[in-house]
C-alpha cells in the first residue's frame, strides 16, 4: 500500500504581528507539511509469520527566524535581516522505516499474537525544531526519536 499527499495549510498571524509587519501576516501554518508519502507491506512467511514494513518520508514544516534586533519592529526576519513574513523557513525533510515482525497462535477460546518491533529501524536522525535566532537560524535544538525495539502480546477472544 502506497499513499502521496499533497496539503498546504495557510493561516494569518495578524494579531501578534506589528503594524509595519501586517503585510506578511497571512502564510504557511505551522503544521504546513507539503508532501507525504507513506508505504507500507506485509509479507507473511511459513508458520504464519508476518513481518511488516512502513516507511514514511515527508517535506520539513516551516518555521520563522525570530527578530532579536530591538531597532527593528517587527518579529519576524530573514537571513538577512530584512523583513518578512512568518514561516518563511524550511525544516529538513524527515523519513522513517518502522518494522514488526509477529505470529499467532490460539489459546482456548481466542488467540494471541507475540510480535516485535523496531521503531526507527535504520536509526536515521531527523530534525523536528530547529534554532529560531537569527545568528544560528536553522541549527537542530530537537532530534525525534532514536531507534527503539519493543516486544508485545496480544489477547483475543
């Protein structure tokens, strides 16, 4: 199974921005996130072994370099310095590969499943909140979770 979206989250930042600011106040939403595509697949081994696969990878949500220039009324910048709107930056683009391996068995009247999984298998390093301060604008402040490996059960009736 494989998904593509395509989404673009506009709002206005009007209320927070300065009168010389005003202008830029409609643009991308924080959670603006442009371009998603998602693949998982399952395949299912002798004995009734399934090991399952999705990998998502998507484009960077936007952020804003934060004026810290008291001369400048305004809150958000450039690289530059110049003035401008709010979320005119990129994150970098994330990706992730996520795996579970498990089978059931029956017990009594139901059944219950013994899995596995890796959660960021391939222990790949994305960026979720980057530096807002213009002198380091960009610069990771938060990485998402590293590989972790969890064991569970399940119980059906």
């Amino acid at each position: 199974l494989v998904s593509y979206t395509i989404g673009k989250a506009e709002d206005d930042a009007s209320g927070i921005l300065s009168p010389i600011q005003r202008r830029f106040s409609f643009g991308p939403a924080d959670y603006d996130q442009r371009r998603t595509l998602t693949g998982t697949g399952t395949i299912t081994f002798p004995k009734d072994i399934r090991w399952t696969t999705l990998v998502r990878h998507a484009t960077g949500r936007p952020f804003s370099i934060v004026n810290g220039d008291p001369t400048i009324q305004a809150a958000y910048v450039d690289r530059a310095g110049n003035i401008t709107g709010r979320n005119q930056e990129r994150l970098p683009n994330n990706w992730t590969m996520d795996m579970t391996v498990g089978r059931e068995f029956p017990l009594g009247g139901g059944r219950v499943r013994v899995f596995g999984q890796v959660i960021n298998a391939t222990n790949h390093v994305n960026t979720i909140a980057v530096s807002t301060l213009r002198a380091t604008a960009g610069a990771p402040t938060n990485v998402d979770i590293p590989r972790q490996v969890q064991v569970g059960i399940e119980f059906r009736h």
